[in-house]
C-alpha cells in the first residue's frame, strides 16, 4: 500500500489534533477543521489504510483514532517542523546561563526549572562530568598540629577537600615542597597508575613520604569517583497528573515510581551514542524501560567546556514535539553560545 500525500496530510491532521485535544479523531472532524479538499468519506476509507498501515489505532468502538507509536515516529521523521526560539524565550535562556555559568550544580537546577516551566513537561538534566577521569592538581593545606588539608582538583575542576593525619607536625614550606612532589608524580603518570599507587607502592619520588603520599592519593581517587558519581536535576514531575492519560491512580503511581529512581532515571539519558548537540527522541515502546512505553523521552547531550552532560524531557507520546524539540535546541545554542564567548574573552 502506498503512502501517498493524502494518508500523510492526514495523519498529520490526527496527529496535531490528538496533542491538542487529547481526544480520538473522526473523518467529519477532520474535513471541517482541515481544509483538505476531500470529502468524510474519503478521509474515511484514507483513515482504513492508515490503520492498517499501523499508523493509527482505534482506542474503542467510537469512530475516532488516535496516532501509533509508529504514526508517531512518522511524524516526527517526516512532517515535524520545528521553530527558533522567540526573543523572550532566548534572553530568558541566556540570563540563565550567564548568572550561574560559574555555579554549575545551580545552573543546571535551574535549567532543569526553565525547560518544565516552558514546556510543561518533567525534565532531567544531569550534571557535566569530564570526559575521562583524572586529576588535574592536588594542594597540601595545613589544618592543625596533627592534620593537613589535601585540596583536589579533578579533571573536571571540581574541588574536593579531604582532611589527612599527619604523624607530625609539618609546616606551610613542607607541604608546599610536598605538593610539588605529589603533583609532579601526577603529571608523569596515567590514572590508572594513580590509582595503583593509592593501594599499593609509591614510586620513588616519593622520598620517605610513602605512607603519606598513600593517604593522599586514595584521598585524590576517592574525590574522583565522587565526582563521577552522576548527579541528576528534575523538575516538573508532578505535571504528568496534567495529563489524562496518567488519570489512572496505579499508572500515575508506576510512572511517579520510576522518575523518583535515580538509577532509572540515569538509564533514561545514557545508552545515548549521538553526536553531542544532536537530539534523539524515544517514542512509547522504543523506551526499554516498561513504566516509560506511555511516554516519549527527548534528549541531547551538551558540552561544558571539557564535561558533558544529558539533557532530557518526558513526556506523554502526545507531547508537542515541535515545541519540546525547539525549546532544547534552544538552550543548547543559549549554552554554546556563551560557552563561546566566553572563551573568546580569554584568548
């Protein structure tokens, strides 16, 4: 059976009507809202094809349908056309991103907010981790007679203090000459090594400081699998019960469960191989997760200087996918564009 201009102008019809109204679709509807030139009776038999096609599916005895996960996926492959971002919305965004580019456990609260407030759906976003794993500089403080302060910057520049015992008292100078020691062995040598030497035999350069610069390094790998550690933002959650496919009490209830999960959540955004910027959409049974096959997930990871993080929005299969996709492209740019600037302004 061909798919002729006709079914898609069609499908295209139900598929608009149904995110607005929520409601199955009939023939008569379709040819008074949509001037398609054609008659009920041909948008009838157009509808026939189009079910057995599995484009559309017909929810009960009424006459009306309602798109398919894979009328769906035709849609959003084919037909969908998505908009730049209004003015207000872009300086929304940026304002966003320039008041708390140097807070980025905030920022990203706070983007997590914007898209669920512009979108009204559930978003996630995670927390940019650097692309490998690693220390970037460790500074030895003095705490007391007995404790010192090991200060670890990770790849991702994240700080981490960490306090270490010291079996005798050592002063400002000698934890200096120490910390040149420690970062010097740290910039001639992999993670991994790194890691071996948290657990086992320091290198030489150590010079009798081995039980120390032990302590130290596992202090450095424990901060950097704390960073790793992946850390989530959602917001909006509760505007799922908006929607009345979620109506029912055990539904709400299995997909409230699953946004609650963090673990589920992580699985939500990863297994994500794209291009970064480069948006992907799950619809209904494409998700693996079965508490999601009701629901659509749109994401696209993004790039903070040498991090990158998942940006996501949940929704019913009958979200506005037109306005959820151009509103993430939107603050992807917003985020990029400064991230540019920014940059520009150091070199």
């Amino acid at each position: 059976m061909i798919l002729n201009d006709r079914k898609i102008k069609i499908l295209e019809a139900i598929v608009n009507d149904y995110i607005a109204t929520a409601e199955p679709i009939g023939s008569r509807t379709i040819a008074k809202k949509y001037d398609l030139g054609i008659s009920s009776a041909t948008i009838r038999n157009e509808m026939s094809d189009l079910e057995e096609l599995g484009l559309i599916v017909q929810p009960h005895t009424s006459s009306g349908r309602v798109p398919s996960d894979k009328g769906y996926r035709l849609y959003v492959d084919r037909l969908l056309r998505c908009r730049d971002l209004t003015d207000e919305e872009s300086s929304f965004f940026n304002d966003i991103i320039m008041n708390n580019i140097d807070h980025i456990d905030y920022l990203m609260q706070q983007t997590a907010k914007a898209l669920s407030l512009l979108t009204n759906y559930t978003t996630v976003v995670s927390k940019p981790k650097s692309k490998k794993d690693g220390i970037k500089h460790i500074q030895l403080v003095p705490l007391d007679e007995t404790s010192v302060i090991a200060v670890v910057i990770t790849d991702s520049k994240a700080i981490k203090n960490n306090i270490i015992r010291t079996p005798q008292p050592v002063d400002t100078a000698a934890l200096n000459g120490l910390s040149d020691i420690i970062n010097n062995i740290i910039s001639t040598h992999s993670f991994d090594e790194i890691k071996a030497f948290a657990t086992g035999v320091i290198p030489k350069d150590a010079d009798g400081n081995e039980l120390f610069f032990k302590e130290v390094f596992a202090a450095a790998v424990k901060s950097v699998a704390e960073e790793d550690d992946t850390q989530l933002y959602t917001s909006g959650v509760n505007k799922m019960l908006d929607f009345p496919e979620f109506s029912d009490v055990e539904r709400a209830k299995q997909l409230f469960r699953t946004l609650e999960e963090k673990d589920m959540l992580i699985d939500i955004l990863q297994g994500d191989d794209s291009e970064p910027n480069s948006v992907r959409i799950l619809i209904g049974n494409e998700n693996n997760l079965e508490q999601l096959k009701d629901c659509s997930v749109i994401k696209t990871n993004y790039n903070i200087g040498n991090t990158e993080g998942t940006i996501g929005i949940i929704g019913p299969t009958r979200m506005d996918y037109a306005q959820a996709i151009s509103v993430l492209n939107g603050i992807i740019k917003n985020i990029n564009g400064v991230i540019m600037a920014l940059s520009d302004k150091k070199t």
